[in-house]
C-alpha cells in the first residue's frame, strides 16, 4: 500500500493483525514486518504511530487484557445465579480459549516487552493479575451472599483457580482441554470452602 494513501484506524488494524499473526503463527513470528504485512500496509505506518516494536507490543497487551476483563467482568454480575462452579468453569473456559493464553506466551518470550510492561504495571503479568482480580470479587460476592465459606481467602483461590487453569491449558497443539477438565480443577480448589451437593 503506497505510503501517501490514509488508513482508517491504524492502530486497531496493526492490533488485529499482530493478534492474528500471534495466534497463527507464534510469538517468535511476532515482528514489525510481518505485522505491517498482515495488515496490509507500509511498516513506516506501525513506527508513525508507536516509538519502537517494543512500544507497540505493550499497548497490544494493554489493549487485548482490557478486553478480556470486559468478558471476565460478567463473572462479577453472576453471583448468586446458577452454581459457584459452573459459572467459574465458563469464566475460566472463556478466558483461556481467547488470545489470553498466547498474550502471556509473548510477555514470557520478550525481555523489552516485560521491561516496557513492568514501568507501568510493577507486579503480576497482565491478563492472569487482572482476571485473578476479578476472580477473587465474584468469590467475595459470593462468599457475601454465603454461597462459599466465611472465611475463605478469596485472593488465594482466585490465585490457584488462575494458575492451575492455565497449566491445563499451556503446551496444547490447537486442542483445547475438555471442559469438564476445568471443572474437576474448580471443584477440587474449592473444595473445602463451598458445601457439598446432596448424595
């Protein structure tokens, strides 16, 4: 595409073409030039708009998580419907099946985009923290609505729930796990903290 001819939200392009590209082909394929190919456009258009490749990857990240906890929010507004763990193996199903999985792949193969990441956000990796967080919230929300126990540490299982879900997850070849894998690790981390179904 000649250099002169106007493209209609540059940046929503780029983003869409470097999730693709990371999705099909892999963080190690991430790079400037085969973004601005699969966008279609000159590669002076991604440096116009962003300072360096680097730079571009953060706002990515930034961009993608910010969608993914607009799906994992719903979570919140489900407390109190249905079951504590059918609405944990949806919510947690959900976010691994998106870009999350591969958004962390990225964070964990580039030392400048963890650099650039880590000046703004100082703990945790995008995507997980932020979708940890919203997870201890509906458990709070349903540990108030005494669904769960009193006292259980909402912050730690969110933590567990996250970090297991995402070893199920992690090293598959297009395969998802089934879902009723997600469920078994929901039930057995809560195991002690929501009552048991009748027999």
């Amino acid at each position: 595409m000649p250099t002169g001819v106007h493209i209609r939200d540059a940046r929503a392009q780029l983003f869409d073409a470097a999730e693709r590209v990371l999705l099909r082909d892999g963080a190690s394929a991430l790079t400037s030039r085969a973004v601005t190919t699969e966008a279609g456009c000159a590669k002076g258009v991604l440096h116009r708009h962003f300072a360096d490749f680097d730079a571009f990857l953060a706002e990515l990240v930034l961009d993608r998580a910010g969608r993914i906890d607009e799906r994992t929010a719903a979570l919140r507004d489900s407390a109190g419907i249905g079951t504590v763990a059918g609405n944990l193996t949806g919510a947690l199903t959900a976010l691994f099946e998106s870009v999350a999985l591969a958004i962390v792949g990225l964070i964990a193969a580039r030392d400048g985009l963890r650099a650039r990441l880590r000046r703004d956000l100082p703990a945790g990796v995008p995507v997980l923290t932020d979708s940890a967080i919203v997870i201890a919230s509906y458990l709070a929300a349903e540990r108030d609505l005494g669904r769960i126990a009193p006292d259980a540490d909402v912050d730690t299982l969110a933590a567990m729930l996250i970090g297991t879900t995402h070893l199920l997850f992690a090293g598959r070849d297009d395969t998802p796990p089934e879902t009723e894998a997600v469920r078994r690790i929901v039930t057995t981390v809560l195991a002690g903290v929501t009552p048991r179904p009748p027999s």
